[in-house]
C-alpha cells in the first residue's frame, strides 16, 4: 500500500472489496433485521465500492449508494447505476424516503457522527430501520492504525483503545470508537425505538486463511461468546432502530 492509499484508508477507512464469510454473516444478519422492507427503497449510507449495494439489490428492492470518496464512487458505478457522491451529513435526498437504510462500519469516519445519524432517521419513513455497525471501544485493538510522531501506521494495533480516550484520540485522531453509552447519546431525543443493540465479533478470514482449522475454532468460541458477557470484547456495535 502506498503513502496515499494509506492516507486514505486513515480517513475513509478500507471498504469491502472481496466477498467472504465475515461479509456473508453480516449480510444475514442485515437481511434479518430489515425483512420486507428489502422489497422497498434501500440506502447504504457509504457504500465503498458497492459490495453490499451490489448483494442487496439482489433482494428485489431499488438500493441507492451513497459514498463520500469520489473515486471509490466511479468505482461503485461499475456495480451499479444508482451511485450517489455525496457526504453522511448533507444528503441531497427528501425526507420519509427509504424504507431501509444500511451503515456499515462509516460513521466512526464522518466529520459529524451525530449529523449523520440525524440524516438517516430523516431519510427514513416511519416504520423504516436503519442498520448500523460501527466499531466497539472493548476491543482489544484498533483496526485502523495509528499516527505516531506524525506518521501514520496502518493495521491492528494492541490496546490503543483501553487508553483514557484523550490520549487514545491523539493515536487514533483519524476514527472514533464507541462504547453502548455513545451509541446512545447519537440517538437521543430521535424518534425511534431499538430492536437491537449488541456487539459481534468479526469472521477472521484471514486468520483461517493462514492457520485453517485453529482459525475455525477461534471464530467458532468467539462467535459463541457473542451470547455472553464476553460480547464486551467484540469487534463491532450492530444497532437496528426502527423510526416511530
């Protein structure tokens, strides 16, 4: 990865750009969460380069992407017309439209995360939900790097987020990280009610990919654990709120 592309994985993060398991699991859970609102108007608020704009399509509704980065947009285009190159907080789109709206691991990278939850609820129609994930303050490491001394170093890096959040955020200026009290505080006084709120672990793919059948295991008792009280430690908050 060159200086620029990691100048922009600092700030946009990395979208989606193979289909695997951990995508296929989320996937899943998005389409449970949504039922029959699939067959309506669907948004994915920061779509990367379509990879889930292209799946959910498949579903039978009409999905619109909305990407910030301009060439990850002409990029999503290749997948599908209905491309929008607009920023979370300022959708040039009116209100009570979308039956649907998906957040998949974006609002950690907004300028205004609050703005941005604010858009969405106002895109939705009543009775529409929005399904977010976004990154857990209790995981152990911080998956988007870290600037140290000026220089920014891309990967995971061990128990930055443990930090007292002053110093955490002069690592990691670049993405936030929420615990179950800052979700709640982007949602107050916004008219919906949750469906649910609980943090997941991620698929490991690579790490199967490397070691196989230990890489299993681990995804198999982490993936358990999302049923008890280790879900702390998980990976990503997956929110479903449902306008009223």
């Amino acid at each position: 990865m060159n200086q620029r592309d990691m100048q922009k994985a600092a700030l946009r993060g990395e979208p989606s750009y193979v289909w695997r398991t951990g995508q296929q699991r989320r996937l899943d859970m998005i389409v449970r969460a949504a039922k029959e609102r699939l067959n309506g108007l669907v948004l994915e608020n920061g779509c990367g380069v379509g990879m889930y704009v292209e799946k959910l399509t498949s579903f039978g509704g009409r999905v619109i992407g909305l990407e910030y980065d301009l060439e990850r947009a002409v990029e999503a285009r290749v997948k599908s017309d209905e491309i929008i190159n607009a920023a979370g907080e300022f959708i040039p789109l009116p209100s009570l439209t979308f039956d649907l709206i998906l957040s998949h691991e974006v609002i950690e990278h907004v300028q205004d995360d609050r703005a941005a939850i604010c858009e969405m609820i106002r895109l939705l129609k009543v009775g529409g939900r929005a399904v977010i994930f976004c990154p857990n303050l209790g995981y152990p490491y911080e998956t988007h790097g870290i600037f140290w001394k000026g220089k920014y170093f891309f990967g995971n890096k061990l128990f930055v987020n443990y930090l007292p959040r002053t110093l955490r955020n002069k690592l990691a200026p670049h993405v936030r990280v929420y615990s179950k009290r800052d979700m709640q505080k982007l949602f107050k006084g916004l008219p919906v009610k949750y469906i649910e709120r609980t943090i997941i672990f991620g698929a490991y793919d690579n790490i199967i990919a490397r070691f196989g059948a230990f890489g299993k295991v681990l995804r198999m008792v982490l993936q358990f654990s999302e049923a008890t009280p280790l879900k702390w430690f998980g990976l990503s908050h997956f929110w479903v709120v449902e306008k009223i």
